[in-house]
C-alpha cells in the first residue's frame, strides 16, 4: 500500500472518532469503527508491528466495576480510549507523512524486533491463563526473574529455532555477567527484569544502563531488549523508564519494554 492510501485510511477512521463521542458506550457503530481501524492497521503495517499491538492494547471500558457503578463511570472511559486511539491515529499519520514510507506486509511480518515486542507484550496474558488449569493441577507461577525467564524461552521456541540461554557477556567495570537470551542468527539479546518490592525504579534502572554499556562491546548483539515485567504495576512512569532506557544505548539499539501495559 502507498503512503498516500495510508494516510487517507487513517485520516478517515480518526475524523470518525469525532461521531462515535457523540453515542453511548456498546454501540454498534463504534464495533464496526474498531475492527476496521484494526483491519486497516494490520494491512498497513503488519500484524507483528508496534503500531498494531498499541492500537489492539487500547482499553475502551473501566478495568473494575461494581454493581453500583455510575453509568458516567463507563462514558467515561470510552472517552478517554477514543482519546487515546485520535492519537495513536494522528501519531500513525505523521510517521509516514514525516518519513514517506510505502509499507509492505511481508517486510512486517519479519520484523524479528516486532516479533519480540508482541512475545513481551503478550506475556502477562499467558502467564494469568497458566493458572487456569484443568481441576486446579499444578502450574508455573510467576514469583520471579527465573519464571519470567522459562516463561520467555518457551514462548521464543515458537518462532526462534536458536536460542542461547545465559551466554557470556564481555567484562565490564571489573566483571563478566551472563545475558539472560541470545537470539543468534537475528543478533538479539533480550534481559529480563521482574519488579519486586526490594527494588525501586531508580535501581531498575541503573542495573539495565550498566548492562547497556556492557552489551554495547558484545560481536553478537546488534539490539538489545530489555523486557521489564511489571504484574503489580510497581513502575511509576513506565513510559519514561522505556524513553531513558531508549535513549542512552548510544551506538547500540535499544529497545526497552515494560508488561503488561496499564493507561
């Protein structure tokens, strides 16, 4: 699909958000609005894309209701995601206007960085459907960073065929550490993180920057993702800590994300 098509397609969906605030929560045109805004972004950029999970991720209703819940409480919501999907809309728009770009889905669709992002992003669903097992038989529970990263590899097996647990990373300030995954072939590391109540964002942090600094002098890093998992939503601004993450990793891209998401 041409730039032009594209702009025009989401230029239409986002004018149309301007009806759908006029109408109560559940309508049936804002159904239709929805899917075809999906449809239109799938198409555009890729079901694998960071553009379609941050359109699919938006929230259109409250999270936790009770019986005696206003019904203003649920407008009100619905608002706020119409809001929020203008502006994922208006940012789509400005990124091919700004780089004048003709997408294709084939490149999309094996983008290797999108592929992990989706994994990262999905992650929190899998691991709460885990526990939903057949007469309550055991499962895996997520307590820690080592859960999070046997969780990881089984789902990275589904689309990566070589996958290097705790290789060695080079020295650096006076010591080696392990990286937590390799993707080979893709020169991929990603570093788990789980938050935990021991450990503030600022030492979060710090410890993902030194492990920037030390993979920048990997031969087989040529990204590295740092995939923060954060059930308890103990992160206060978690879209700064992915900004500062994202823009100290010098020569090395960086991509840094933090699951599930909550707006």
């Amino acid at each position: 699909m041409n730039s032009a098509r594209a702009v025009a397609i989401l230029t239409r969906q986002m004018e149309l958000i301007d009806q759908l605030q006029r109408l109560d929560s559940g309508n049936q045109a804002f159904t239709k609005w929805q899917r075809d805004t999906e449809v239109a972004i799938q198409r555009i950029f890729g079901e694998a894309s960071r553009h379609f999970i941050d359109f699919t991720t938006i929230s259109y209703s409250l999270s936790a209701f009770f019986v005696d819940t206003p019904d203003y409480e649920f407008q009100r919501a619905y608002l706020h995601g119409l809001e929020r999907a203008r502006a994922i809309l208006a940012s789509l728009i400005d990124e091919i206007l700004e780089y004048d770009l003709d997408y294709e889905n084939e490149s999309a669709a094996t983008d290797v960085l999108s592929l992990v992002e989706r994994i990262c992003l999905r992650f929190h669903g899998v691991a709460r459907q885990l526990r939903s097992r057949h007469a309550k038989r055991g499962t895996l529970e997520i307590e820690d960073e080592y859960d999070v990263q046997d969780l990881l590899h089984a789902l990275l097996r589904l689309h990566f065929d070589d996958i290097r647990p705790e290789e060695w990373s080079p020295t650096y300030a006076g010591g080696a550490s392990r990286m937590d995954f390799l993707l080979k072939k893709e020169r991929v590391v990603i570093e788990v993180k789980k938050t935990r109540q021991s450990l503030s964002d600022a030492d979060l942090g710090a410890e993902l920057l030194v492990d920037i600094a030390r993979y920048q002098r990997h031969p087989d890093c040529g990204t590295l993702v740092c995939f923060i998992y954060d059930p308890e939503g103990r992160i206060g601004n978690a879209t700064g800590l992915e900004r500062d993450l994202e823009s100290h990793g010098g020569p090395l891209k960086v991509r840094a994300i933090v699951g599930p998401k909550s707006y």
